[in-house]
C-alpha cells in the first residue's frame, strides 16, 4: 500500500475549492498577460493598476537597468551554470557586489539567487548549536526557515516589543552566541520597527544584530539604505540582509557586513555554496539599479508622497488600516475574514486594481489583509482611481466601514 | 504550583481560551491533531507558560511536544532545573 503523501492537504485543498466555489477569482493565480509598466499590467484584457508588487522605485523597465541587463546576456550568455565557488562567480557578479559596498558604505557583500536563500543562510550559518537565535515573531518565513535549518536554540519575542526582547535575552546564559534577528520594514502591516530600542537591549546582552531591509532599501536613511540608516543604528548592526526583488527590481539577495571573518561564509553557507549563481543579465541589471538608487532622491520624495495620498484616501474612505500614519510604503487595509477579504480582492482586480491578499500564517493570527504597495512612478490620477475603486469595491461588498472623519 | 500537577493543571487554564473548538483537555490531548491549533497559536502559548514561570523553551523543542501531558513534563523539567 502506498500513503498518498499529498493527502494531509485535504483540508486546504477543500478550502480553497469552497472560495473559488463562490464564485470569485483564485486570489493565487494571477497571470499578467502583459506588464506595460512598472504601475500598469494587462490582466485577463484588462488594463490593471498594478498596486502589490513592491516595485518600489520602478526600476523594472529602468532604460539603464534594461540596457546592462541586455549587454550581460549578449556579453556573457544566458547563465553560469554553476555555484558562486566554482564556475559561477563573472565579472558582473563581482561588480554587482562592488555596487552593493558602495551603496552601504561596508566592506563586504556577498550575492545570494534570491532573499530568501540569503535569510535562509546567513540565520542558518550564523548561529549553530548551543547559540540562540532571537526572533520578532512576525518575521518573514525566510528568517522562520533559517531558524529551522540552523542547529540554535530558537527564541521568539513578541513584535516590535523591546520589553519582551528583554525579558526573553534576560533568561538566556550570559556566555551564549546570540543573534538577534530584526526587520527594518515588516511587510504585512507596513510597521517601522523601533530599533534604537531593540538595537540597544540586543548589544548590552551581548547579541550580534541581524536586519532584514527588504522593504527599506531605496527609500530609508540619507543614502537610501534603509530603516536601520534612518533611526541611526548602522554602528551597531553586524549584519544586514536584501534582496534585488523589491526596490531593485530584478531578482536576487544579499548580505553585507564589515565583520572581518565575513568571507569565510561563502565557503561554509550552503544555499550560497550549493545552488546556481544568478545569470549575468541578471546581476549586471541589479548593479546598474543600486547605483541609481543611492542618488534617486527625487523618486524617494514622490514615492512618499504618493504613499501618503494612498493612505490618507483611504482613511478619508473609512478604511481600517494597520498603521495610523504611513510609515513605510506598504499600506496595509484590515479585512473582518477570509471571505470578505477574497471577495474585496476580487472585486478590486473584476475593477482593474491588483493588491495582495495576505491571511496566515503570512500574516499574524487572526489578520486579514488586502496590502497595497505604493511605487515611486504611480501618477496622482492612478492614486486618485484607486481610491475611487476601493470606494466601489466596498459598496458592492458591503464592506463595514469606520465613519469618515 | 510548581509540582507536576500544579504544572498541569495551570496549563489547561491557559489553553482553555485558545480551545477554539472545545475539545475536552486530557493528558493525551494533542495541539494540532485534536485542538486543530495553529502554529502561530502554539507559539503564542508557548510564550505565554515561558512568561508563568519565568524558563525558556526554545521552539525547536516544539515539533517533540505533541500532547498536553508532553508539555507538562517539559515544563516541569525546566522549572525543576531552575530550581
Ligand atoms: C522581509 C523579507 N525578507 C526576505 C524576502 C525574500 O526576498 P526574495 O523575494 O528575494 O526571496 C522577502 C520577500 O518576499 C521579505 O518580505
């Protein structure tokens, strides 16, 4: 007898069977026929207003980035087939990492195929056994998986709680290796972590910081580093990790560090060593994108102000969202449950607007989510339609509204 | 209330909100299977008995706690080492 071991999925697959059975769109199968801009996609004929892809600073179709990417692959070929500690470290590669020193002022980069794989490695690598690792509880399931991976103790402390980081750094052994793991921007509610205080309680217990600026880099901080840059905490972080996927706009990750031993972790971090390094293209694209970044303060200033239009709109609407104010450029509208959420959704991408329906175990328990992410390139007019959209999409939800102020 | 019993009997107290669909607590209860708990739900519980009596545990000693009485024992061994 066979076990089908796809079996245990039951429940889900019922699950997800019962929502499309409402008759709604698989909120989990887009397909973007076409991608016309990096605010605008044609989605099943439709022109969509793209608003969930952190494509923050729009430099998917970047003439510059495009350029470099092109020469790469004409250059270099279509990919290395190889790791980073073989045949597949090129040139681009190593340029890629001299834009990211650059870029953070540090003495090391290291290019990991993707952020989850360098989340995944450095947490795993890092802190090994009888070491601890702490966590916010609301970290990306990169970090989570990190964590599984490594042979640490693991310990989680309530989100952006400094309090709860200190009772729990409090319990550990005083000559323990300890790292702490933090994220500058958390993606689901769009929330600033506080890190002065996290930063402090971490180092006067002897821990070595870890942050995550996936949703900081670009737009954080004088040099667009991100959150940790901005609160003025770089001294006293080890090491800081991101990817290319978001701001950067093409795919990859990375950690950089000034820590004198970092090198050796390219030989001893397994989803570094045992896996294909990015094609040419690919990184060359990236380091085109990261010098640009470091001096796009224009496209910084609109990015934040078409966040603040998006947030104050939809708060003017009655909309309940995850954070009073706009603190990064995720905006993040609370839903009552899963079926209201999928049918908002729904009804926002049937009226041309993508968001990104989040439910957990990505999001806390209990939370529900339709997440906006704003991009430097949205015009005032495309704001202004999705606002008059999610309007609409409320009323023929009968979505329960706070009173507008 | 830190003896076995105490241990027990404490933690069914702070299980009882999370027991969303109110099955009866024993022993051999267990979290995902017969409670259907979440992983997320775990961790919050886990964080609130690390709070009770002041100990860590870690969540990698998770995937080993299967039942409630699991949990007691394991709580219980770490109170007694802090002594
Ligand atoms: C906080 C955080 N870290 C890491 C990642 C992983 O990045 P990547 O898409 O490059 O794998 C993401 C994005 O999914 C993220 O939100």
């Amino acid at each position: 007898m066979t076990v089908d071991l796809l079996a245990k999925y039951d429940p889900l697959i019922a699950e997800h069977a019962g929502l499309l059975a409402t008759g709604i769109r698989d909120p989990f199968g887009i397909v973007m026929d076409e991608v016309l801009s990096p605010t605008q996609a044609i989605i099943k004929g439709k022109a969509t207003i793209l608003l969930g892809t952190y494509n923050y600073m729009g430099m998917t179709f970047d003439a510059d980035v495009v350029a470099a990417g092109q020469a790469a692959l004409r250059d270099y070929g279509a990919g290395t087939t190889g790791s980073r500690v073989l045949n597949g470290t090129y040139q681009t590669h190593k340029e890629c990492e001299a834009a990211l020193k650059d870029f953070y002022g540090m003495a090391h980069a290291m290019v990991f195929s993707t952020g989850y794989q360098a989340n995944l490695g450095m947490v795993s690598t890092l802190a090994g056994k009888g070491d601890f690792i702490i966590l916010d509880a609301d970290s990306h399931a990169s970090i989570y998986d990190g964590c599984k991976m490594s042979n640490a103790d693991i310990v989680r402390f309530r989100h952006n709680d400094a309090a709860d980081l200190e009772k729990r750094l409090k319990r550990l052994p005083a000559d323990a290796g300890k790292l702490v793991v933090l994220e500058g921007v958390y993606s689901m509610l769009g929330d600033v972590a506080p890190l002065p205080e996290l930063v402090a309680i971490a180092k006067a217990h002897g821990a070595m910081v870890l942050v995550d600026e996936a949703h900081g880099m670009g737009f954080f901080g004088a040099h667009g580093r991100g959150v940790y840059e901005e609160q003025g905490v770089a001294d006293d972080v080890d090491f800081v990790v991101g990817t290319f996927s978001k701001s950067v706009g093409t795919v990859g990750g990375f950690c950089v560090s000034n820590h004198p031993r970092f090198e050796i972790l390219r030989l001893v971090c397994r989803p570094y060593t045992f896996t294909a390094s990015l094609p040419p293209a690919v990184v060359a694209s990236a380091a085109t994108s990261i010098r640009k970044l470091m001096t796009a303060h224009d496209k910084r200033a609109r990015l934040w102000e078409a966040t603040r239009r998006l947030h104050g709109g939809l708060k003017a609407r009655g909309f309940r969202l995850a954070t009073d104010t706009p603190e990064s450029a995720i905006v993040s509208v609370l839903m009552p449950d899963q079926e209201t959420t999928a049918l908002m959704w729904s009804t926002l991408i049937d009226l041309g607007v993508y968001v990104n329906m989040s439910r957990p175990p990505a999001t806390p328990a209990g939370v529900f989510l339709l997440r906006c992410s704003i991009c430097a390139l949205h015009s005032d007019e495309q704001i202004d339609t999705v606002l008059g959209r999610f309007e609409q999409a409320a009323q023929l939800c009968n979505l329960a509204r706070n009173q507008a102020a | 209330m830190t003896d076995r019993a105490g241990v027990y009997a404490r933690i069914l107290e702070l299980i009882e909100p999370l027991n969303a669909r109110k099955v009866a607590l024993g022993e051999h209860t267990s979290f995902a299977g017969d409670m259907e708990m979440d992983s997320l739900t775990v961790m919050d519980l886990v964080a609130s008995m690390e709070d009770e009596w002041d100990i860590m545990i870690p969540l990698n000693m998770l995937p080993d706690l299967e039942t409630i009485g699991q949990v007691a024992d394991a709580v219980h061994g770490l109170v007694a080492k802090k002594g």
